[in-house]
C-alpha cells in the first residue's frame, strides 16, 4: 500500500506544502530561462533523466537525455547559454499537484503530471511535452531538492532536438 499524506504523520501539511512550492519553483525557473537556479534543484549526485513512457515501463535504459550528476546539469546549463545554437523559443510547463507515493526518513518519493507548451517567435503555441515527473526528493538543511527527476513524456517522439530542461 503506497503510504499518503493522511497515513504517513512524517508528511506533515508543511512538507507538502513545500513539495507544491519546489514544483511551482521549478516550473517559474525553467520557464524563465535561468539555468543557474535549475541546477539549484538538484543534489550532488542527482540523476535527470527525459525518457519515453514505452521505455521507461518496460525497464529499458534509453533516454532521450540523461544527466548523471549535478555537474552534468551545470554543464548542460553552460551548453544551453554558450554553445548551443537552436530558434529562439519560449517554454512554459503546467504542473499538477503532486502525489506522495512514499516518504521514508529525509526521502520523499512522489509524481506529478505536467504539460510543457512552446512557442516560436512569430508561431502559434503548441503542446511541446506532455508525461510526468517521478521525483525523489530530499529534505536537506537548504529545503527540498531533487536526488531525481524522471521526467517519462507519453508520445513515442519529440518535436525537433530537446534543447531546454522538462
């Protein structure tokens, strides 16, 4: 039996209400081009992964992207602003509520369903990516941040190259 807030007493209103928080952060982050406070997000040695739901349900290794570490998030950050040529775009996620599945001691296990839209200079907005987050969260001394975020986006294919964080 998966535990909830109502049967788990570690999971008080006030860490749930911080998990809402850490998603709207999140999201407000990306959306904002500011890749020095994504990586904020993330613990040291967190996992980032973007896979296809296909994949990830049948056990397979395959990411569209994989970032092993939160130095290979400041890199791909770095990569984002200094290196990477791409049209210009606009992101901005639509994240649900998310759902406790497990908290044991300083770890949180939960989900969320988000939507991702994009829009193109000059271009009407379109549905980009559309799944789930599958988080492992630690509570640290500086708030809750993310050990991992699977981010399984339920279409078999991605418009285009992935440039930008889910």
């Amino acid at each position: 039996m998966e535990n909830t807030m109502m049967e788990n007493p570690a999971i008080t209103t006030q860490v749930w209400l911080a998990l809402v928080q850490l998603h709207a952060d999140y999201a407000a982050a990306v959306d904002r081009e500011d890749w020095d406070a994504w990586v904020d997000f993330f613990t040291e040695d967190c996992v980032y992964k973007v896979q296809p739901r296909e994949n990830h349900e049948r056990g397979f290794p395959l990411a569209t992207l994989a970032l092993l570490s939160r130095n290979m998030l400041k890199d791909r950050a770095y990569g984002i602003k200094e290196t990477l040529f791409h049209d210009p775009y606009y992101q901005r996620h639509v994240v649900g509520l998310p759902r406790i599945l497990k908290a044991d001691g300083d770890v949180i296990e939960a989900e969320a369903n988000y939507s991702v839209f994009r829009t193109k200079l000059g271009q009407e907005t379109t549905v980009f990516n559309v799944g789930r987050y599958i988080d492992r969260i630690r509570i640290t001394p500086e708030g809750l941040k993310l050990a991992s975020r699977l981010c399984i986006y339920d279409t078999e294919m991605i418009p285009n190259s992935l440039i930008y964080p889910i």
